[in-house]
C-alpha cells in the first residue's frame, strides 16, 4: 500500500481529530508538566524576580497571545536553564536578533 495512509503513525499531516478526541488538549497537559517542573527548579525567585517578570499561567505557551512576549519568555528561560545546568549563559535581550538567540541557545544544548 503506497504512503501507509492505513497505518497507525505513519502520516506526519495528521490534525488532531486523525489522532483521537484528547489530541486537542495535549499541548496543555505539556505546559503544566513543564510548569510543575519550572516550580520544582525555583523559576519565580530564580529566574523571573531577576527580569523583573511576572510568573507563567498554566497554558502561557500552550495558547498563542502574545508571540514576541511568549519568544522572550522561553528565551529568558532557556538562558537560566543553561546557567543553571552549569554553563555561563549571556541573558538575551529584547532587541537582540531572534535567529541569533535561538541558534545560540541550540548551539549550547547540542554542547552539552
């Protein structure tokens, strides 16, 4: 059977309700798996006191808001989880290139 459009995982288009009625709301339990984990690290002292920062909803990243804000977010973060895994990690700016942040930030998890 060519393309395996009859077997289970084999097609990377599938939406949501290709994959079942819960697919819908994974990206939310992911969030506040992620947030428990945050919480567990010390994020709101560590992390958000220091930029000054006002603490994650539970599905702050699940829901598209405000992408310029959610990118600086998950970058601020990005860059305390590194510092704090160990490796000197500069804080990205506002201002600063979104391709250069990322790659930086890709470039020092492929290091590790």
């Amino acid at each position: 059977e060519e393309g395996g459009a009859g077997r289970r995982g084999e097609r990377a288009e599938e939406g949501p309700a290709e994959r079942g009625p819960g697919a819908a709301f994974h990206m939310f339990v992911l969030m506040e798996d992620l947030l428990d984990k945050l919480k567990l690290l010390s994020y709101e002292e560590e992390a958000l006191r220091r930029h000054n920062m006002r603490p994650l909803s539970r599905h702050y990243f699940a829901l598209p808001t405000n992408p310029g804000e959610q990118f600086f977010m998950f970058c601020t973060l990005a860059a305390w989880l590194i510092s704090k895994a160990g490796r000197p990690f500069e804080q990205p700016q506002e201002c600063d290139d979104p391709n250069a942040v990322i790659s930086n930030v890709l470039s020092e998890l492929r290091s590790f």
